[in-house]
C-alpha cells in the first residue's frame, strides 16, 4: 500500500527541502549581495549575522539533490545534462563563497578586502545560477529565445528575492545603521522581486496551456485569487514597515524576515500547484521518473531518521544563536 504513494511523497520531501533551502541559504545569500564595500564595520556586522548558520543552510541543497539522484534517477539524469553549465558555475560560486568566508577571518589586514569583494561576487553569481536554472527547469529546457528569456527573468527575480529576504534577516539579526541600511536595500529588492514574480506569474500560463488551464479555469480561479492577493498584500506591509525603519524599541523587526519568509512559501507552493505530480515539468512525472519500489521503501525508512535529525540541529542552531548578533571578532 504504502509502495503506490512513494513516488509523491518523495517528491513532496524534495519540494520541502528546495523551500527550506530557497529561505535559509536565500537570506545568507541576499547578505552577501548586500554587503557594502565602502564600509568594513557594516560588513563585519553583517557577516557576523550569518557566522553560525550559512555553512549548514546548505544541507538542505544536498537534501534535495540527494532526493532527486536516488529517488528519481531519471530525473536527476536529465536535470543534470540539461543544466550542466549552470549548476558547475553555481557549485564554483559556493565554493568561492565558503574560501572567502574562512580567508577574511585570516586576511585581518588590507587583503581582508579582496575576500568580501569575493563573497560578495560568489553569493551574485549563486543565486543568478540558481534562478536561471529553475527559469530553464519550468520551461522544460527548451532552446528556443523564449526559454531563455524567460530563464533570465527568473535569474534576477531569484536574485532579487534573495536580497528582499536577506535585507529581511538582517532587520531581524542587526540594529543602528546596518539596520537602516539593510532596510532601504531590502525595499528596492522587494519591489524587484515583486516585479519578477508578477512577470513570471503572466508569462507561464501563456506559454504553458496545462498551467492555464490549472490557474484560469473555474471554480478553481476564484479558489486560487487570495494567493496573489496575499502576495500582493505582504510587499505592501514590509514596504510599509520598512519605510518607517528603526522602529521604537525595535518593534516587530521580525515581521519583514516572516513576511517574506510566506512570500516564499505562497511562490513554492503555487510552483507546486502548477506542475503537481511532475519531477521535470511536462515530460516526467514522479511515478515516471521513481526508482524500484524496494529502493524506495529503503529510502524512505533512511529519510524518516535523516530529516528529523537535521530539522532539530537546524532549530537547536537557531535558538542558540537566536537573538541580535553580536560582535565579530576572530580568534
């Protein structure tokens, strides 16, 4: 019985760990688009907003890949050959973000510099990679200029998005003019990101007639209207909040970082909504695409011990460390 029902609930796990991955590793990425080069205390101050987590956000991408290779080998297969290029630049970008961070604590001196500049070029060029992909994944990787087009609105929404919850998180983790200027940042991001979403919420169903079909159709595009209303209404309560940044007291300075954080969420699932039950959108779905039943079953008793244990480091990292960061200093 439990065999038939594998092959979603997979892909529902994967699904899960992009949105934990597109939130955790979002907002350390959006940091390091935002670092300022013009001033050295800001940028301590923000890479110490970061320090205890942006290493392990990661695990959630190795999750999801990790799905994606065992649970649908097909898949990963075909995802691999098509985005190839992408996905190399994306790992190097990761990689030269990880050298950077440990190499600025050594580099105490001018060279320290170089190595934020560095940071900051790695997280730009991750988070282009990963939008650029995801635009080629919906557009099931086709080679024509739509396709393209449509991947590099997707790239700078993705980008953008990033920064709007990076400039979020670090209204939640920092105070005085970090704060400030992670607000005015975090604004012009938002409205990026807004333009991009709306972009590419009227591009898909007219390039794909299943996705309009999905969205348009009645009764379910009346059930479906309070998602973009919600959207709507979330850039316009951070805008507000932001605008108004510092607040008295720091009130409610978690608001933009768990407003953006539904943002995401609404986008992910309304993904989910339009491609549910395909691995590749329109060519593969899970049942496709899944491994053995026996394979899967042995996954899925491995999944159920994994993923608890990494959801209760991830919350135990984050309640350690909850609070506003405090200063950097390297030992």
């Amino acid at each position: 019985m439990l065999e038939q029902y594998l092959p979603d609930i997979f892909l529902i796990l994967m699904g899960l760990a992009v949105l934990i991955y597109a939130i955790l590793d979002g907002y350390d990425l959006g940091v390091g688009i935002m670092l300022p080069m013009n001033n050295k205390t800001q940028r301590d101050q923000m890479i110490a907003s970061i320090g205890p987590f942006w290493d392990a956000n990661e695990t959630w991408l190795v999750l999801a890949i990790g799905i994606l290779l065992i649970a649908f080998p097909q898949a990963y297969s075909l995802v691999l050959h098509e985005l190839y290029i992408p996905v190399s630049i994306m790992l190097s970008a990761l990689i030269l973000r990880g050298v950077a961070f440990d190499f600025r604590a050594k580099a105490v001196t001018h060279h320290q510099l170089l190595w934020d500049r560095l940071f900051k070029l790695g997280s730009l060029i991750a988070a282009l990679t990963q939008g650029y992909a995801l635009g080629m994944y919906v557009m099931g990787f086709k080679s024509d200029w739509q396709a393209y087009t449509f991947a590099l609105l997707s790239a700078a929404g993705v980008a953008a998005a990033y920064a709007y919850i990076g400039g979020a998180w670090l209204v939640l983790k920092t105070e005085g003019s970090v704060q400030k200027y992670a607000a005015k940042w975090a604004r012009r991001a938002g409205w990026l990101a807004a333009i991009g979403i709306a972009g590419i919420c009227i591009i898909n169903p007219l390039i794909s007639p299943a996705v309009a079909e999905r969205w348009l159709s009645m009764p379910a595009a009346l059930l479906l209207l309070p998602v973009p209303v919600m959207c709507v209404l979330i850039v316009a309560v951070v805008d507000r909040y932001l605008r108004l940044v510092p607040h008295q007291n720091d009130f409610g300075c978690w608001i933009p970082f768990g407003a953006v954080t539904s943002l995401f969420v609404l986008c992910i699932l309304g993904l989910a909504y339009s491609y549910f039950p395909y691995v590749v959108p329109n060519q593969l779905t899970a049942e496709q695409a899944a491994s053995a039943p026996e394979a899967l079953r042995f996954i899925f008793y491995g999944v159920i011990f994994v993923l608890p244990v990494i959801v209760a480091y991830t919350l135990f990292s984050y309640w350690i460390f909850r609070g506003k960061s405090t200063e950097l200093r390297y030992w």
